[in-house]
C-alpha cells in the first residue's frame, strides 16, 4: 500500500504486468514491457543463480528492515527496504512486561541483523532470527 501511494504522489504511471506468478516463500515474477522481472528474497535470486550483493543486504537488515530484490533473468536491477514501525509504547511494554517478572523474547522469521535491531529498540536481550 505504501509503494503505491508513493507512485501516485510521484506521479508515476503504473503499468500492466503479465504472466504473475508467486513462488511461495521466496517471492513473485512477471512480464512487463515484455521483460520478466522476479521480486523477492536472497533465497530466489540464489535460486535464480542471480549475484547478489551482500554488502547491501547486510546495510539494509542491519537498519532493521527488510532486503527485497528486483531482477530480471540476468541481474539485481534494484533493491526495496520494508520494515515495519514499531508502536510508540513497544518499549514501555517490554518495560512493563519485566517488571511483572517476565522474561521478554524475541522470535522471528526475520534475517538476523533486522531481528537484533528491533530487539535493541525495545531492549529485548533475547532474541532469535
């Protein structure tokens, strides 16, 4: 929803895409202008036998959001950054949360870098990616 409100305050003329497919997990393709394009994670360009450029990925996670790569069927023609905003009261809770006793843990799904950011954003000690 963000990106699409981005390109309509831009003014950026949307275009058709064709042949969608999803590979779960991993992320979706499509033909636009007659070029397929792939968007997803590190796991789809590996599997895609795309390069990929770590360094960039590493700087991305370890601001706590999430690497996404735009290829065709050659190269990364591009890198997205999503990340989701942390409620104002997440530290107050966790806060809250240790003063009852409790020990707060974070577990996700989320790269490592991404997990370690959020958790030293709330003051999670604990924490597994």
């Amino acid at each position: 929803v963000a990106i699409m409100a981005k390109a309509h305050a831009e003014k950026i003329e949307l275009q058709s895409v064709h042949d969608f497919s999803n590979s779960d997990g991993k992320g979706l393709s499509g033909v636009l202008r007659g070029t397929r394009y792939y968007v997803g994670n590190q796991h789809y360009a590996d599997e895609l036998k795309i390069k990929i450029d770590h360094a960039i990925l590493e700087k991305i996670s370890s601001e706590g959001k999430t690497p996404i790569l735009i290829m065709n069927s050659e190269k990364v023609v591009g890198y997205c950054a999503v990340a989701d905003t942390l409620k104002t009261t997440a530290k107050a809770t966790v806060q809250n949360l240790r003063r009852q006793g409790l020990n707060v843990v974070l577990l996700s799904g989320d790269a490592q870098k991404t997990v370690q950011y959020i958790a030293n954003q709330v003051g999670i000690a604990d924490y597994y990616a």
